[in-house]
C-alpha cells in the first residue's frame, strides 16, 4: 500500500503541549528540572505552553525568521492541504485522540493560534531563528531536545547525511539526551534512516534505544527514538 499524504515541502502543522506530553513521554518532574529546545518547532505551541506553565523551554525553526502574518498565512494554507487529502488516506490513522477529521484541524488551529500570538509577544526571546544541521546554540545549552515530525518523516525530501548532521549537532548542542517524534515516514513505515542511524557509529558511541510512548495517531507511529548522551 502506497498510500500518503502528498506534500511538496515541509508543513507547518502544529501540534499542542498535550500532544508533546504524550510523543516524547513528558512527566512534570523532567520538565520542573530540565531546559529544553524544542528543535525545528514550527508553528506548535508546546513551548509557549510549557513556558505558561512555569518551565524552561525555547523553540528553534528556520521560520522564525519571518514575519508573524507570513507564517499565520502558510500555516493555514497547509492545514487546508493536510485536510483535503485525509479522507482518502483516513485509514493511515489512529482516529482516537482525535474523532474526526473536524476535531484534528479545530486542535491544529488552536495550537498554531497559541503559537502566533505567543510568538509575537516575545519574539526571539523564546523563538530562535535556527536552520537545521547547523544552529549558533552554544555547547550543551539544553538538558533535553526534542524533535517533533521533522527528520525521519520527511525522508524523502531531507537525505541520510542531513539526517546524521542534525543529529550531531543536537548531540552538541544538548547535554543529556534527544527524543525524536515519530520514526515512521509518510506512508507510516519505518524511515528507511531509522536503522543507519542507530548504527552509525558516531552515533553509535551513545545510548541508542525506541520506545514506545503513549500516543498514536499514525498508525505503528507510537515509538520514539532517544539518544542518551
């Protein structure tokens, strides 16, 4: 079955800090005592959440670069995307955390709002214009990193080295360990960089494990890659 969402770029699809709690198997103690980066974040609104919330949280992407009305006018052109194309690949989800069709773009609509009005209150103070394998992050910044719907779903449009050059510099940049969300690709497969990576020996020379966490919406898309340091 060759079924997927056909997407000609990278959305900017936003998911929510409920979300993020349940993909990387967050627990209020970890995030009490950690300084988390939120890598190539996009439009989600975990870390203007999470900061609500009293913890320490920054969020990197390329588009923050831009400005808040570019970036409220793409994100909504790609839910329309996404939400057109579901129906005839429904059957590629868990349709639990979300009922319908409906429930998922009003969540993904929220979460970007949160996002935008978060991002045009404090800017660079929590949004850092980032373009991933390369970041200006000082040395071990970050406690923990976590990398939601970027590397290994998008293996067709970002190739193996700079899969293994984005891991490396987050190994650089964070001091304990990377979750990274999910290790299916579009088609809701294994990514085909999932085991190369786990082998590649400098990789390798850290703690490499999948774990599977308690959330699930593509299906099989319950695991998360950790990279413990």
């Amino acid at each position: 079955m060759n079924k997927q969402l056909i997407l000609k770029d990278i959305v900017l699809i936003g998911r929510t800090f409920d979300e993020y709690y349940r993909m990387f198997d967050l627990n209020d103690e970890l995030l009490k005592k950690e300084k988390i980066l939120d890598a190539a974040s996009g439009v989600s609104s975990f870390c203007a959440q999470a900061c609500a919330r009293g913890y320490n949280v920054t969020a990197s992407d390329k588009i923050y670069a831009s400005d808040p009305s570019e970036i409220e006018k793409k994100c909504a052109e790609d839910i329309d995307i996404v939400v057109k194309q579901l129906p005839e690949v429904a059957d590629l989800y868990v349709w639990n955390y979300f009922k319908d069709i409906k429930a998922l773009k009003n969540n993904r609509e929220r979460a970007y709002r949160y996002f935008i009005e978060d991002f045009k209150k404090y800017g660079i103070r929590r949004y850092v214009p980032a373009e991933f394998p390369t970041t200006n992050f000082l040395n071990s910044e970050f406690n923990i990193s976590l990398v939601s719907h970027f590397i290994f779903l998008y293996e067709d449009q970002l190739d193996y080295e700079f899969h293994k050059k984005t891991i490396l510099e987050l190994l650089r940049i964070t001091s304990k360990e990377i979750r990274i969300f999910p290790i299916v690709n579009l088609k809701g497969r294994i990514s085909k960089f999932v085991e190369p990576v786990i082998q590649d020996e400098d990789i390798a020379c850290h703690r490499v494990s999948i774990r599977k966490v308690d959330y699930e919406f593509m299906k099989k898309g319950n695991e998360m890659l950790v990279i413990e340091k």
